[in-house]
C-alpha cells in the first residue's frame, strides 16, 4: 500500500494562515449602545403576544438572552395567570381566550409562546432601529477593525440576542461584516451554554479546535464573565454597561477596561501570548477567511 507523505511544507503555510485565537464580542453596552430600542420592542411584543405589560422594577436586561428576558418578564407581569386574562384589556380577544383556555401551568403556556414572541420583538426592533442612532462605543470600531485585520484572530459573536436581532442592531454600524461567527440567545436561553456554540462554529468553520484561553468572551456584564468559565476562557469585561469598574472586578475578569477609548493595550492583551506569525501579511481583504454571518 502507498502510503501519501505529508506535503509538510503546505501544512506550515496553511497552519500560519489560520487564526489562533477566537476573540467573542457581546453586543449591548459591550459593541453598542441602541439607546433602549431593544428593550422597547421586547416589551412592546411581550404586550401583544401574552396580554400583559407592567413596571420593570429592579428587573435587568444586562447579560440575559431575548427568550430568556421574554418568559422572565411574561411571567412576572402575570402572563397565564387567570387574573392577567381578567384584565386584558380586550383588544386581543383570541390572547384572551387563549390565556382562559390555556391547559398547563403560566410558565408552559409562556414557553409555547415564546418563538411567537421573538418574531414580534423583531419587528417591533425593525422599527425601534429606525428611530434610533445606534450608537458605537468609544474605541469599538478601532478595536474590532483591527482584530479583524489580524491573520491571528477570528471575530465573532457572543450575544443573547437573538441572530436577526443581532443583524439588526449592527447593521447600521457598518461592522457586521467583520464578525465571522457567532453564538446567540436564538441558541441557547442559557449564556452559559453559548461559548461551546461558538467554538464548535468557529471548528466549522476553519477545522480547529479554539481551547481555553485561546479563547476570548469580551462583554459588559458579571453574566459575560462567568459564562466562559467551564471552558477556561478568557474573560475581558469593559465597564460601558451599567456595571462600574469596581463591580466588575469582583467577578475577577482577565483583563479589565473603562471602555476601549485607548484601544491598543486591550488590542494586545487580547492578542497576548499569541505569537504573530503573519507579521506584514496582508489584510483581511486578501485572506479570504471563511465566514457564516450573512
Ligand atoms: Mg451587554
């Protein structure tokens, strides 16, 4: 039998073009600020699928997903419950029917509706969108771009937004092109759960396996932290959300900023301990790196 001898040096070139480190954005508060469209038209489908609206109190959207926010604020403005189907205020008349009908507990009934739910909030954000400018956080547009530049680093996203949620909060920005993967709230309820989605993409994608600190989940929230941790990530947290410096230190991230306004320390500690390979390679326009985000 022939036995093929490794083309070792093609298998040096293709090794050097592939990237070793997979950097993971969140986007609300972490990308951009939408400067409340998202929660707006979350409430606004919560109203129109389930009947029910009410005060936020100290409830926060900070590091949840969308379904994830969905069934929590459904049930806590009573979705289901015989009294929120007494005080419809009638303009829903099958909602109505439904909630009385409804065989089951409030949380099954909220579950059933919860894809319902997420096809309404994304027309609702459609709207919300349009009214707003979107908002790219200081030193955002450096940082990705630069990454996005670097042989070394696959972009993607990490997100509890929903994908065509996500698609649609970044599109105005102009930077959606430059993340190439992404795990996302239409995946997964749970945060934790989104770091494997994304690096077993991310395998798809370019046949390797991203480990441990390879590994990069960058966010605003305690949430993004710790979600990582089962993988050994990574963890940058950037204080631009509503979480201080001081109460994201706690939650003892890798590497901690105000924001990214000075972004060449953050670009470097996020591409630390990565030897660059591809020093005076040429740009992402000329890499021809594979991507799954349209
Ligand atoms: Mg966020």
């Amino acid at each position: 039998m022939v036995r093929e001898e490794p083309d070792e040096a093609a298998g040096a070139r293709y090794t050097a073009s592939m990237p070793d480190r997979l950097v993971l954005f969140d986007i609300d508060c972490t990308l951009i600020d939408a400067h409340g469209a998202g929660g707006r038209a979350i409430i606004r489908a919560i109203k129109d699928v389930y009947g029910v609206e009410g005060e936020l109190g100290d409830y926060s959207f900070h590091g949840r997903t969308d379904p994830g926010i969905i069934s929590d604020l459904a049930a806590l403005w009573g979705a289901g419950e015989p009294d929120a189907a007494a005080s419809a205020d009638g303009t829903q008349p099958e909602v109505v029917h439904e909630l009385v009908e409804a065989m089951g507990t409030p949380a099954a009934l909220i579950e059933r509706r919860v894809d319902e739910c997420i096809a309404r909030y994304l027309d609702a954000l459609r709207e919300e969108i349009a009214r707003v400018d979107v908002e790219t956080l200081p030193g955002i547009r450096e940082l990705v771009t630069a990454l996005a530049a670097d042989r070394r680093a696959l972009v993607g996203l990490l997100t509890g937004n929903v994908a065509e949620g996500a698609r649609l909060k970044l599109e105005p920005t102009g930077l959606l092109p430059l993340f190439k993967v992404g795990a996302y709230g239409s995946d997964s309820a749970l945060r934790a759960d989104l770091p494997a989605v994304a690096v077993a993409r991310a395998e798809r994608l370019h046949g390797r396996r991203f480990r441990g600190k390879d590994v990069v989940v960058i966010g605003d929230t305690p949430a993004d932290i710790e979600c990582g941790a089962s993988l050994g990530v990574t963890a940058v947290a950037v204080a631009t959300g509503r979480y201080s410096v001081d109460e994201l230190a706690a939650h003892e991230p890798d590497h901690l900023y105000a924001d990214f306004s000075d972004w060449r320390p953050a670009y470097d500690e996020i591409m630390g301990g990565a030897p660059d390979r591809t020093a005076g390679s040429s740009g992402p326009a000329e890499r021809g790196q594979r991507s799954e985000i349209g």
